[in-house]
C-alpha cells in the first residue's frame, strides 16, 4: 500500500485479539477452579452462569488489554529509543520501514482466537509473532545501519527485555515470597 498509515489500527486490533483470546482461556480455567473449589454454585444464587462468564471475561479482558497496552508503549520506546542511539536517520525514514511488521502480529493475533482452549499456544504465538516482528524490523532496518550500530540496536533490545522480564518475575518471586512468610501457619 502505498498509505503508510494504512497499518495504523493493526495494534489496537491485535490487542483486542490477542486480549480475547486469553480472557476466553482464562474464564474457562476460572471456572474450573471456581467448581473445584466449591465456589460457583454459591455465586449461581446471585447470578446467572452466563452473567458470571460475562463478569469474568470483562474483568479478564480489561486486565489483558491493560498488559498487551502496556507492553505495546513500553516496545515502541524501546525501539524508539534504540533507533536514537544507534541509527543516523533523522527523518523517520526507518519507522515507516517498519511499520508494516505490526500484520504479524495481526496474524498471531488472529490465530491465537483459534486456540482459546489452549493458553500456552496463545502464549506461543505471542511470543513467535514477536520473534518475527524483531527479525522484521532489524531485517528492514539494517541496510541503514552500520554493523556496530545493528549489533548495539540488538543488544540494546535483547538486553532491556531481558533485565525487564528478569526483574518482573524477581519481583514476583519476593511478593509471593513475603505473602506466604506472612500467613500464620
């Protein structure tokens, strides 16, 4: 297409997609867990078995949106960023060469609705879908750069996911840590 923001909408799109299918797998489990533990028949006296699915895939949902949001600003600084440090384009010239990567996540998204029953194919193909997004993006990106500058670019990424995937399940790890030292046991 010759627009370049015909592909504008694609991440809102994908988030909703992507936000949907998980919210679907995860009132399934809830649900589980709820009969397993004895809760959902107490809560059939207050609402219907419809309205609790609907009460917990909009909770779900929202929960969901707000993370894949979060993780959509949090991907666009760092790239944002990393093209500052280590691309001499002034113009903006390689993020319309990029833009176009967000169908593959388009794709993922839409392919994560055929596996709502299946979490971990959900994560899977988040996870793929981003792979081939970096490669995209570096792939389109690289003939602009030198090869200092695209190892630094690859690094500097890598690096900033992987200190903040550590230091998020770090944290996690001493919540749930401090949460169990403080039940009297």
């Amino acid at each position: 297409m010759k627009n370049t923001y015909f592909t504008s909408y694609f991440p809102l799109i994908t988030i909703l997609l992507f936000s949907t299918s998980l919210s679907i797998a995860t009132v399934m489990m809830a649900i589980e867990y709820l009969q397993l533990l004895g809760i959902f028949n107490g809560m059939l006296e207050f609402f219907s078995h419809n309205g609790i699915k609907l009460a917990l895939f909009v909770v779900f949902a929202l929960f969901y949106f707000m993370v894949f949001s979060a993780l959509k600003l949090l991907a666009n600084t760092v790239t944002e960023l990393s093209l500052l440090f280590f691309s001499k384009d002034i113009a903006g010239e390689n993020l319309t060469r990029i833009r176009g990567g967000s169908v593959f996540y388009l794709i993922g998204g839409a392919l994560s609705l055929l596996a709502v029953k299946m979490p971990s194919i959900i994560v899977i193909l988040f996870l793929v879908s981003t792979l081939i997004y970096f490669v995209y993006i570096v792939y389109r990106i690289s003939h602009s750069l030198t090869s200092l500058s695209l190892i630094g670019l690859v690094l500097f990424n890598v690096l900033f996911w992987f200190i903040f995937m550590l230091g998020t399940l770090y944290l996690c790890f001493r919540l749930y840590n401090s949460v169990m030292a403080s039940l009297p046991v």
